[in-house]
C-alpha cells in the first residue's frame, strides 16, 4: 500500500470508529504527521484527500507550508522561543504550549504577523517524566495568562498518552476531556466556545481517544510508514 491508500484507509476507519462510538466523523479531524517524510509524500496524502498536516520542527514546517501553502499546517513539537516567529508564520495550530513565555513570545509573534494565533495547550495526564507538558494541577493558571494576551485563542488541549497498553491510552485521555470541560465552565462564554478541542492520539491509540472524545487525531506512521501495521 503507499500513502494515498493508508491515508483514505485510516480516514475511513476514522469515520467507522466515530460512528460506532455515537460520534458525528466530521468533529474529529485527522491530522496526518509527515514528520518523517519529504514534501512529495505529502503531496500524495492531498491528493488522497489529507488536508491536514502536522510537523514538530519548524524547519520542516517552514519548508512543507511553504510547498503546499493550501494545506492546514499543525505544528506538535518541542517550542524554542528563537524559532516561535517561524512557527508563527506557518501553523494554523500550535499543539504544544506549556510555558508561559512562549505563550508571551507566540502573542508577540502574532501581533507583528497580524494575526490571531490558535494554540492548544500541552497537559502531561499521565505524570511520566519523560512526556512534556503542564501538570493538570497547573493547566488553569496557564490558561488565564492566555486568556488576557490579546493575539493568542485557547483552542483547548492536547495530550500524549504512555505507550503500549490500550486501558491507560483510554484513561489518559478520558481524563484530558475530563479537565476541558472542568476549565471550560471556568471561562467567558466566547473564550469557552472557542475551547472546545482535544487533539490526542496517535497510530497506535487513536482508536481509545475518539471514544474518549478527541476532536484531533494526530496520526503518522500509519499513513506514512509501509511497515506500520495495527
Ligand atoms: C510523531 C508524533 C505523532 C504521530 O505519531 P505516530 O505514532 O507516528 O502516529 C503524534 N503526535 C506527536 C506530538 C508526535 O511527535
């Protein structure tokens, strides 16, 4: 199989699984990692009908977005305050907030680019220490800092879940939802309308996130890597 099929394969299964979890396909969007590969790869995912792509450099998000600026670029890495001004430029979405400085750097940013910055902020549920992201405990004071720079929208939360066992992928994620709603209540009803997004899970978890009520799928050997199979 090459890309064009993984991607329409995985977007149907998408849909399938929305279905059966009493979910409308079109609130959960796919966002197709292309991380690991060159920009023809990406070109064969758009015509497969991809049109949302996540990168975690921002060289790589530079360079994809500016080959296929009608693509919806995500940026899911590691932020460096030096490059924010590119990441800027080039994500419809940044998925990995969880400093305040950034958050300061980013509002900047987009005040000098003209623009709103959408941004999800990054929560480490499962407490590993290997996994970036705020505490749960923290999340709200980073969102109130958020909420008063005038050039950054909350768009809600992202999450990574530990590796390997299906349960603990579900209650991760379960308990990123759970913390949306509990911060959503806390918030204006437009900051609130705009908080409203769970971007978790990836190739292996997916599946446990839309249950769980992920709106943003972030999934990448399954569409770009031929020896990925589950
Ligand atoms: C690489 C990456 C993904 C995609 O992972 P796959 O297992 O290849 O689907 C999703 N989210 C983040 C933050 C990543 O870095």
């Amino acid at each position: 199989m090459g890309v064009e099929e993984r991607y329409k394969k995985v977007a149907a299964e998408v849909a399938e699984v929305c279905r059966a979890a009493g979910r409308d396909p079109r609130e959960v969007r796919v966002v197709a990692v292309s991380k690991t590969v060159g920009p023809e790869a990406v070109g064969e995912a758009l015509v497969a009908g991809a049109h949302d792509f996540g990168e975690n450099r921002p060289e790589g998000l530079v360079q994809k977005a500016a080959v296929y600026p009608q693509a919806t670029w995500h940026f899911i890495g590691n932020i460096q305050s030096r490059r924010i001004p590119d990441i800027v430029g080039s994500a419809a979405l940044i998925h990995s907030l969880f400093e305040e400085r950034h958050a300061r750097k980013i509002d900047e940013a987009a005040r000098a680019a003209g623009k709103i910055q959408d941004v999800l902020l990054e929560v480490n549920v499962s407490g590993e220490a290997s996994k970036s992201g705020r505490t749960p405990a923290d999340v709200r004071e980073l969102l109130e800092v958020c909420t008063a720079l005038p050039n950054v929208r909350v768009r809600g939360l992202m999450t990574m879940a530990p590796r390997g066992d299906a349960a603990t992928a579900r209650e991760t994620f379960e308990g990123l939802a759970r913390l949306r709603d509990e911060l959503r209540a806390g918030l204006d009803a437009e900051q609130a309308a705009a908080f409203d997004g769970l971007s978790m899970g990836m190739s292996e978890d997916w599946r446990e996130a839309v249950a769980a009520g992920a709106t943003i799928v972030r999934i990448g050997r399954a569409v770009f890597d031929d020896a990925f199979e589950k």
